[in-house]
C-alpha cells in the first residue's frame, strides 16, 4: 500500500464536502452559511440515504429557506412541500417542523448567528452540547456538522466520528485524528480526507481508493 497515493485518492475522489455539495460555503464564515450548514446537518442525520437529504438540503437554498429569517417566513406547508418534492418525503413533515424549530432557537439564542454558538460554546466539548440543543441534532448529527466546521473551528479541529476512523482502519491508515492530520497535509485536506472516510462508510470506496489500499 502506498499511503501517500491513498491519501491523495480518497481526497481526490471521495473528498467533496457536503456543505459543498447543498451550497453552504461555511469556509466563508458567514452566519448565512452556518445555518444553511446546520439545516443540511439536521436533514442528513435523519435514517435516509445521505445524497438524498443533501438534496433536499440544497433544494431548501434555492427556495430561499436556507437562512434563518428565510425559514421563519415560511408556512409549515411550503416547506413540506420542498422536503417533499427533493427526496424527503419519508420524513417531510417531522423535516418542515424540525427547520422551523431550529430557525427559532437559533434567532432566539443566538441572534440568528451560529458564531455566537461557538463563542458561547468555548471548546469542543461545550460546542457539542449546544449543538444538540437543537431539535433533531444528536451525536450523528452533530458529527456531520462537526466534521465540516473543523474546516473555520479551532476548537474543534481535529475530529473524526467512529464510522470515518473504522474506514481509516480498514484501509490501513491511523486511527487517531491527530494521526490523519498529519498524514492529510493541512487543515483543509484533513477535513476532506476525513469527509472522504464518511463517504466510503456509506457508498464504498471508489476503484482507485481500493487499488491504492491494496
């Protein structure tokens, strides 16, 4: 196995964020993106296939439902409607209540500013814990939105969930985040390397992966 080429692989190949993919740009620190983030945390900890909650979470931006006061404006029943419309329709209505609920304790606790959040939050731990204040966020949840804000957060950098490490395992690389980070070559190609072992939990490693783990 050459590790430096399976490293490259698994970023290359596998390595494409989700906030990336529902539209979040969370590397510019915005409270826009934040919550945008959260809500496709929210959606994809839910027991539904990952790329279609990214769906419904993208679709949520192009209706302009994706920020706070966004949300806040909506009827119950618009939202079902995108939910249910962009491959959540198993869960459309918990979804639409759940949305709603996050944008108001999110405007109510934190002005609308998921910033504020990590502030008050101090460490990973206390970060954590508010983060699962919110309706619908556990530990899965909080993993999917931890795993990415690593990318601006201190405070949380560096993590990796159970079912990213038991792939890095797998494929004969280091079990510990410090470990990877190292290996990965940088705070951004960490997060990537660490999304890419989320991915292949769940679809499986792409040939060049498998060809480089050999």
């Amino acid at each position: 196995m050459d590790r430096k080429e399976l490293v490259r692989a698994l970023i290359e190949d596998q390595g494409r964020l989700w906030s990336e993919e529902i539209g979040a740009r969370i590397d510019l620190d915005t409270p826009e993106d934040w919550f945008h983030w959260l809500l496709g945390a929210l959606l994809m900890s839910a027991r539904i296939d990952a790329t279609m909650a990214a769906k419904a979470a993208g679709a949520l931006k192009l209706e302009e439902m994706s920020t706070v006061q966004g949300v806040l404006e909506t009827e119950r029943d618009q939202r079902i409607r995108v939910l249910n419309e962009n491959c959540y329709a198993r869960f459309d209505n918990v979804g639409a209540d759940q949305i709603f609920e996050a944008a108001q304790l999110v405007q109510e606790t934190y002005g609308g500013d998921l910033r504020r959040l990590r502030e008050e939050g101090r460490d990973a731990a206390g970060i954590r814990a508010r983060l699962k204040e919110v309706k619908g966020i556990g530990d899965v949840g909080a993993d999917i939105f931890l795993r990415e804000a690593q990318l601006v957060w201190d405070e949380v950098f560096p993590m990796a969930d159970a079912h990213a490490l038991e792939q890095a395992k797998d494929l004969g690389l280091p079990e510990r985040p410090e470990e990877l980070a190292q290996i990965a070559g940088g705070r951004e190609r960490f997060v990537r390397l660490v999304t890419a072992l989320a991915r292949v939990w769940l679809d499986g490693p792409s040939d060049r992966v498998k060809e480089a783990a050999a």
